[in-house]
C-alpha cells in the first residue's frame, strides 16, 4: 500500500499501473464508511498476492486529485475507490461494499494468480533469451503457455522461438488451439503465416527455378510469391518482403490480397519491441492519463513501413 500526493502521482498510480493494476482508495480521516472500507482493501491486496496494488489517497489533504477524479467519474461521496490499469482509470466504485462485492469487482479487472504466474514465466524467458539461452527460454515459454493457455502474448512468443529454430510440427500443434483467433488477433495472424511458410517449403520450387520462372515473366506472381514464402521460411524477412513488393506493385488484390497480409505479418514479427518502456520520472503536476513510453524503433522496419505505404498509395 502507498500513500499518493501530487509529487508521486505519475510514478507511483500512473506509472506502476503499466505494470500491474492499481487501485486507487479515496478517502479522509473522518469518513465512518473509509474506515471500514479501508481494512477490507488492505486485507485483499495480502490475499489478492500481488495481483493488485492499494494505493491511498487522503482527499483532505489531496483535493485536486480527489476533484478531478470525481468530477470525471461524476462522484461527489467518499469512500470512492478507482481502478488504474495500463495508466487509464478503468472502472471505480463508491461506497463501503462488503469484501464478497469487492472481490467481484477486482476479479473482472485483475489477471488471475495463472495469468501472473505465466508472465513471470514469460519475462524469465526474455532475460533467457536475451542472454543467449534459448534452450531455457523455450522451456519457460512452454511452461507459461502450459500454466495459463490463455496467455496469447506468451503463446506468440513460444510460436515465434519454435519457428526461429526450425521446430515447426510442435509449433504446428501449438499454434492449432489458437487458429480461430487470427481474424482478430494480428500477432497470431502473422505467426500463422510464417508456420504456413514453414510448411510449404519442402514442396516448393528450387530458389534457381523459381527465378527463372520470374525472368521469363515478371508478372508471375505465383512463381514470385513462392519464392517470396521461401524466404520467409527461412527467415530472410527483407528479401521475403522486396518480392511481396513486387506484387503489391503491379496488382495490389492479387490473389485475395495474399502479398500485402504476408508483408504486414512479416512487418509484425519483425516489430517486437526492443525492451519493455522504463518508468517516467514522478512529476509535480497531476496528469489523469499516462502514457507509455514510445518503443525503439527499428530503421529497417520502418524503413519497408514506407515502401508498402508508398506501392499501396
């Protein structure tokens, strides 16, 4: 639990919130119903292990805070209690509920104890990763997919190290339980054609007869998209990506738009960003909204964000 005054606002609610959900306790020293309310919070937060943290703001003591959180919630009484989450205030509720009501509410917003324990999964594997130990970051990725199937941000990650490695049937049976969702979901999507990449290649034409093929007729865009699916199989990104260019170029709906989505998953596997954003310094002036850090961004990625713009408009 921690106390918010102005000075650690951003920091410590908006700031912390990117990390886990916080939940913000309006209150003051002479309010009875508070004074229940805020055991029952502080009980949760030990129960709740690190699902959320409780954050206590004094309205007494802190009126401008107090004030425009009310105000954009349209809430004039105390206890109020708001839900932070990725640095926007996302639900709330007034008054002295019982614990039973309480729970209800954090259930809806916070990630279950499976869901946390694969994220701490998840970021081990990064470090792993990033240390040049895939063997081990591949075995967290699997144990985070293993603990919380839900987790499609882990299971992108563990599809992702498969096919970087060539593992493609277990990636195959990994990627099934989640092939409904890549109408909606463009990690997925992308992943799932980099796997259908994976899978077509052993029937492909050599790389000499496709281009070949392409030299005799440059409008053969079979010829050229499976070339293109070739390199991409193989991880050659930008080389995968000039000769979708070249399709896109010259008919940008061939095939039911089959170049263009290629080359935007290929953009989405290549976008991950760099490193988490750090948190901001605390400021001396209240902002309800916070804001992410901006990601690193990779010139070669941007730099083929500007070619598809240009071949497409």
């Amino acid at each position: 639990m921690i106390d918010i005054t102005l000075k650690n606002f951003e920091a410590d609610l908006i700031q912390d919130s990117m990390r886990q959900p916080v939940l913000l306790d309006i209150w003051a020293p002479w309010c009875g119903p508070c004074r229940t309310l805020g055991p029952i919070l502080e009980k949760l937060e030990v129960a709740y292990a690190g699902r959320f943290k409780l954050a206590k703001l004094n309205s007494d003591e802190q009126p401008e805070i107090a004030g425009q959180l009310s105000q954009a919630f349209g809430v004039r009484s105390i206890p109020f209690c708001v839900l932070f989450d990725k640095g926007q205030p996302v639900d709330g509720f007034v008054g002295a509920l019982p614990e039973a009501q309480v729970r209800a509410f954090l259930d809806r917003h916070v990630p279950t104890a499976e869901a946390m324990e694969a994220e701490a999964e998840t970021e081990a594997a990064e470090q792993l990763a990033a240390e040049g130990d895939a063997d081990a970051a591949l075995a967290r990725l699997q144990q985070a997919v293993a603990i919380d199937p839900a987790n499609d941000a882990a299971r992108y990650d563990y599809l992702k190290l498969l096919l970087e490695r060539g593992e493609v049937a277990k990636a195959r049976a990994a990627f099934d339980p989640v092939a409904g969702k890549t109408a909606t979901d463009a990690r997925l999507d992308a992943v799932g054609r980099w796997l259908a990449a994976c899978e077509a290649a052993p029937r492909a034409r050599s790389p000499e007869a496709l281009a070949a093929a392409i030299a005799a007729n440059r409008r053969d865009f079979a010829a050229r998209f499976e070339l293109a699916q070739l390199h991409f199989a193989a991880g050659r990104f930008t080389q995968a990506m000039d000769e979708l260019l070249e399709i896109i170029m010259r008919d940008k709906a061939w095939n039911d738009d089959a170049a263009r989505k290629t080359y935007v998953a290929i953009l989405e596997l290549m976008s991950k960003p760099l490193a988490k954003a750090g948190s901001a310094e605390a400021k001396g002036t209240l902002e309800v909204t916070g804001k992410a850090a901006p990601a690193p961004v990779d010139p070669v990625v941007d730099q083929y964000r500007r070619k598809l713009s240009m071949a497409l408009f």
